[in-house]
C-alpha cells in the first residue's frame, strides 16, 4: 500500500529537479510551474499558470491542451471541451 501524500510530494519534488533541466522561455516556465502545481494537487494554481502559458504563447497547442487537461481534473467539462478542440 502506498501513501498518497508521499506519492504526491515525489511527483512535485521530481517536477521541481526537472526544472533545473531546462533553460526555456516564459511559457515554458509558466508550463513547468503548472506542472508542478498539478502534481502536488493544487489545481486551481495549475490551471492559472497554464492558462498564462497559453495567452503567452498565442495559443500554443501543448499549453491549450494542459488547460484543458486542469479544467478536465477539475470536473469542468464544458471549458475543457472547449480548450480541448482549440488544442
């Protein structure tokens, strides 16, 4: 049996070593930064910092589609539909 909370605390941990790996742009940090939100739960955050890495990028189709992916999680499936389909 694993504990959830020590799952989530790897995850967050292993997105923050990986974003020493990376010498990318703003939209790249705001991804990185959503990322890292999403693995520790927070995903209110994560949809913020995916949604600034999408109006930074002029609609790129990886941050589209991660907004979606947030808006997904949080159980927003109109939104999501809508982000998805612009991905």
């Amino acid at each position: 049996m694993h504990n959830p909370i020590s799952t989530r605390l790897l995850l967050a941990s292993l997105a923050i070593l990986a974003t020493g790996c990376f010498d990318g742009g703003v939209e790249e940090t705001t991804l990185r930064r959503g990322d890292v939100a999403f693995a520790s739960g927070a995903l209110e955050e994560a949809l913020a910092e995916y949604r600034l890495a999408a109006r930074q990028s002029d609609g790129d189709p990886e941050a589209l589609a991660r907004v979606g992916h947030a808006y997904a999680a949080l159980r927003r499936v109109d939104e999501a539909a809508d982000f998805f389909r612009r991905a």
